[in-house]
C-alpha cells in the first residue's frame, strides 16, 4: 500500500517517465502522496543505484567531483540564506550540521564557517574519499552517521528522500538519532513547482525511475509530522526546515487532488503548442 497512509486506494497517473521506463505513478486517494506503485522489489532498487543509476542519470561511469564543488558551494550560500530566513540566525553557531548523503562533501564544506561543526554520511565510496582527501571535514562511508556531537543539531537531508525505498522509515530512522528541539532541513523536486515551468512544464521529464516519491510542500509535511517533526517552513520548491517533536499525525490537503495534477497538465504545451 501507500507508503504513508498504506491505503491501496490510487488513480493512475502516469505510466512512464522521463526514460521511457514502465512504471506506474500513482495519486493515493487517502493521503494525496504520489509515488510509484507497485513499487520496485527491494532488491531491485539496491541494484539499480549500483549499477545503473549514475550511467543512466549523469551518461557517464564516472564522476568528476571537481566539477561539482562550486554548484555544492552554492547550494550551501542557499541553504544558509534559508536557515537565516527561517529563524536559525542566532543558533548557527552553536549548531552541529550532520548531512546524510552529503556526497563528495561540498555542501558541508561551505556551511563549515557558520557553524560550530559539520560531519556527513554517504554510501558513495569515492566521493567520499574525495571529501577526505580535499576538505577538512569529518565524513564516513554509511546511510547514517555511527556517532554524533553533543549539543543541539542540524541535519540536512537534501535531494535524498525522493530517491529513497522508503521515505516514511527513512524519516523516522533519523527522528531516532534526534533530540526534541533539534532541526531537520529537507530538499526534494516539487510536483507543483512544473506548474510554474520547472522541468519545461512537462510532468514526462518530472517522473523519474530513481524518484520513488513524488512531493508536495503539504505531502512532505504530512510525513515529516507522521514520523516526530513539526514544519517551522515548507514552500512549494520545495525547501522544509522541521523541529524534531512529538507529533505523529498527518492531514490531506483537499490542494493534493487529481485535479491539481490535471492543472499541471494544462500548462504543458509541448508538441501541443497551438492548444
């Protein structure tokens, strides 16, 4: 079922993506999440980010992670503009950002000054590596960090969550490692964000194999607040900061509808253009 309400009650949406891949995007009824359903076997979904996912996503064998050091750079003069507008200004420097699946470490690396420290997990070997060897910052090879710092805390999840098995356990897997009042910042693609022409309007190029999820602000929150976090901010592009807490609930939002997904669909013009 659903992997947030377990609802077996879709509408199919899509039955492909962007690569031509046979696979059901669906809209939960219940819940308004959309994600690929049936989903993948377990298995199957190790395999492909093994052996397929970077040949496939990036048309190459091998990363230069060189050349992803300034877009990390900016991605962290972002994240900081974010945090600072949300009200984290006068607690940075006592916070310790751990970012799982900080990759080759450029994001962190640039958050470092404004921080009292940073550390990152990432299943990438030699990306990690490359944090290591070019960056002085405390990184390791795993899903989730093996020790953390004393103090209060600030994890980033960024670009993660719609790739993973699970994002409900995911979440709440991390919520474990937390302490009440500890931040949570969650990146992910917006569904709602192609309406204003992110992806050339075209939900085609939005669905993704390797995306088992696909969000919403209002959806993202629905399971940040089911696994233990309160939203202090979500917008539609969709960025999250959360507050680890005891809340265990969720909510639909009636703006999570096929009929929204249908406005999407109008806004693409594509071999159309005259309609």
């Amino acid at each position: 079922g659903c992997s947030l309400c377990e609802s077996n009650n879709f509408t199919l949406v899509s039955e492909g993506d962007r690569y031509g891949f046979d696979l059901k995007k669906q809209f939960c009824n219940e819940c308004g999440l959309i994600q690929t359903y049936p989903s993948v076997s377990k298995e199957f979904h190790e395999e492909f980010y093994s052996y397929h996912y970077r040949p496939l996503y990036l048309k190459s064998e091998v990363v230069d992670y060189q050349d992803v050091v300034k877009e990390q750079n900016d991605k962290a003069k972002k994240y900081l503009d974010y945090f600072i507008s949300n009200g984290l200004s006068e607690k940075l420097a006592d916070l310790s950002i751990i970012e799982i699946g900080c990759s080759s470490g450029g994001t962190i690396n640039g958050l470092k000054k404004a921080v009292r420290s940073v550390q990152g997990c990432d299943l990438d070997i030699k990306a990690i590596r490359f944090a290591q060897e070019n960056f002085k910052i405390e990184v390791e090879v795993g899903m989730y960090p093996l020790s953390l710092p004393n103090g209060p805390k600030l994890f980033i999840l960024s670009h993660i969550l719609e790739h993973v098995f699970n994002p409900l356990e995911t979440l709440k897997e991390i919520r474990l490692l937390m302490n009440s009042g500890d931040y949570l910042f969650v990146a992910v693609p917006g569904i709602n964000g192609v309406k204003k022409g992110d992806y050339k309007h075209d939900l085609r190029r939005y669905f993704h194999i390797a995306h088992v999820t696909d969000f919403s602000a209002s959806t993202l929150i629905n399971i940040a607040n089911f696994s233990g976090f309160k939203s202090i901010n979500t917008d539609e592009e969709i960025n999250g900061l959360f507050i680890a807490d005891e809340i265990k609930n969720w909510k639909k939002n009636n703006q999570d509808s096929i009929e929204n997904i249908q406005s999407i669909e109008k806004t693409y013009k594509g071999i159309f253009p005259h309609l």
